[in-house]
C-alpha cells in the first residue's frame, strides 16, 4: 500500500491514524488414513484353553480345512503352551493341515497375532508353517492366502515366503503380529514385538470372506499355535490448532504456532504450513515465521498428522498492519530572515511501502504538497 504523509513544521513532525479490525476464525477437517497400532477392538481371541486335549477345536468355530498327516494329528494339546497349559498342534506331511476360523469386520485396518513354535527346520525344502488370512469369494470355494508370514526349513521367518523378517529356532516360541491397511493393500509385520518390516504389498486379492488360518505345511514337523487373536484398528485423528489471532506490521516477521495441537491417542510427527492460501503446504515446523510485505487480512492453515497418518487442518487469519512512516525534516537557512525563502527538504522514511504524498502546512496558513516546497514568510 502507498503512503499519504502529513508534514506540519511548527511542532508535531508526523500524523497518521490507523483502524485495526480483526475477523479470526477457525476450522477443521477430518481425514482419516490409518497406518499402525492405534486403539484396537478384538473381533476374536483364542488361548485354546476351554477344549479337551487330543481334540480338534471345532466348537470354538475353527475349521480343519486341510487334514495334513493325519486328522488325529490336529489336536489340542498341553505339552507346551504360551497361555497357562494349553496349545494348537498342527502337522503336515504330504499335504498341508490347515485350520481356519471365520471373521467379520467392516474396518479398512485389521490385523492378527499369535504364538509360533516349530519342533524342527526340517531337511525338506518345504515351508514349515504359515499364518496369515485366507479369503474367499462368496461364490466359490477357491481361496488366497492374504498378509501372510511363513516358517522356512533354514530358520528364516519371510513376509510371503519372500521378505526377510527375522531368524528362528526351533524349540521357541516367536510372537508373530501384522497390521494390514486393506485402502492400501499394505502392512507392517512385527515379531517378538520388534517392527520387521513395514509398508509390505499383498498382491493377491483380499475377497469378501474372510479367516484367519494356522497352517503346519509339508515338512512334517509339528507347529504349535497359541493366543490366537484377531482384531480391528480404529484410529482417534489428531487435532490441529493454528492458535491465534496474530497480527502485525508489514514487513515485519509474524510467528505463527501449532503447539496447541494434540493427538488424543498417539503422537503428532508432521506440522504443515500453507502461508499463501493456495492448497500448497509448503512450510514444516511446528512454530514458522512468516513476512508480508503488504498490509491487509491473510488465511493461513496448518495440517498435522499423526503416528497413524491421520490428519486435521486448521485456519486462521493474520492481520498485517500498515506500518506508517516517519515524518521528518529539514531547512535552509537555519536561521531565516523575514522575507526569505526557505527550503523545506524531505528526510521521510517508509517501509516497505513507499511515500506518494506530502501536506506541508507553514503555520500561517501556507500549504504545499510538493516533497521539497520553498516558501516565504
């Protein structure tokens, strides 16, 4: 904005007047993305603890959907357990022995766990065990194995029998857990509660009907599974606040902060700044400085994000002042005699804008508004 200067020789060197309205608002946007362990709700868990030893746990809904070695093989059993006495036994030689429990869930991030232990690598280049999900179409009875980790007879632990995850050993029980994004088709796999891989491809389609499976495959080695738990992920989004009202002068630094921003359930690990009200969030920090360099009403937002990846947006209007200039003067000569001329020479200063008018007035009734008037008293 250009400035209109007053200029008065006798007394009062600079006038100005300012009027300071402020309009400060704020609002918010949901947008909902999860990634990781957030608050969870248990669709089903199993300690296999309520069923008879040497027996199948169908009451419990498990299904044996492959019969392996032998079907009397697939049992319950209390020779070792992770919950107080009791285990899954699965073994497969020949064919696979596969039990499979059936879920439901609307959520777009669900995952599962459960205890591991294989009796040996086996010397056969066979898989020892897999647990992961199975999903079917509702129409058929053909099934994909979907966000699964498997057993390797050389003590490797892979993400689809393709991406390292960690070593084993025989005789020991591993904690096996995969949260799975089903918007992205990605998830993240930890084992003995160590995060092994993170934002892994399942390229199979996940259909509508949906297991969790437990799977002694053709090694001939016996596979225990225990705590057994199925569960969804829903996610409480952040909360993001610009703070305010702010204002200040043109062409000076304003602060703007987020540190009133808060994530209800996690932590809040990226501030995002768009300083120019064009979509583009182009600044990061929690606390950024910004400098317009003309006065008026400006929106600014701010978007945080969490652990999850959720996200909320806030804005907020800045307020620039127009910073006034400062009026001053000199003359010549210092000290005139009446009737002669003086001149009047302009030292004003403003910025950033600058000086596009100027009102002397010489105290008896003379006025002028050139820069550097002359002028005869």
């Amino acid at each position: 904005m250009k400035t209109r200067l007053l200029m008065h020789p006798h007394g009062l060197k600079k006038a100005f007047w300012l009027a300071i309205t402020g309009l400060i608002f704020l609002s918010t946007t949901l947008m909902f993305t999860p990634q990781v362990k957030a608050s969870e709700t248990t669709i089903f868990s199993d300690g296999f603890e309520s069923y008879d030893v040497s027996t199948f746990p169908w009451a419990g809904g498990w299904i044996l959907e492959f019969d392996g070695y032998n079907p009397s093989e697939q049992k319950i059993v209390n020779t070792v357990s992770v919950s107080p006495t009791k285990s899954l036994q699965l073994l497969g030689w020949g064919i696979s022995a596969v039990a499979i429990k059936s879920f439901t869930s609307t959520s777009n991030v669900i995952g599962y766990e459960a205890y591991v232990r294989t009796e040996d690598y086996a010397g056969a280049s066979y898989t020892v065990a897999y647990i992961g999900f199975r999903s079917k179409r509702w129409d058929s009875v053909f099934s994909n194995w979907n966000y699964y980790v498997t057993f390797e007879t050389d003590g490797r632990i892979l993400y689809r029998g393709q991406n390292f995850l960690d070593s084993y050993s025989p005789n020991t029980w591993y904690k096996v857990r995969v949260v799975v994004d089903k918007t992205t088709n990605l998830c993240n796999v930890w084992i003995n509660d160590a995060l092994k891989g993170e934002n892994l491809v399942e390229p199979s389609y996940f259909y509508e009907r949906t297991y969790l499976a437990l799977s002694a495959q053709w090694a001939h080695v016996k596979t225990y599974f225990d705590n057994v738990r199925v569960f969804s992920i829903t996610n409480d989004p952040p909360v993001a606040n610009a703070n305010g009202p702010y204002s200040g002068d043109e062409g000076s630094p304003i602060t703007l902060t987020g540190t009133d921003s808060y994530d209800p359930d996690g932590t809040i690990v990226g501030y995002e700044w768009d300083l120019d009200n064009d979509s583009i969030y182009e600044t990061y920090g929690q606390n950024v400085q910004k400098t317009w360099m003309v006065n008026g009403y400006y929106t600014v937002w701010l978007k945080v994000v969490d652990n999850n990846g959720a996200e909320d947006i806030s804005s907020v209007d800045v307020n620039v002042w127009d910073r006034a200039p400062t009026a001053s003067f000199t003359w010549t000569p210092i000290t005139p005699n009446e009737g002669t001329a003086v001149s009047f020479i302009d030292t004003s200063t403003s910025s950033p804008d600058t000086i596009v008018f100027w009102s002397w007035s010489f105290g008896d009734g003379g006025t002028s508004t050139l820069q550097n008037p002359i002028y005869i008293r």
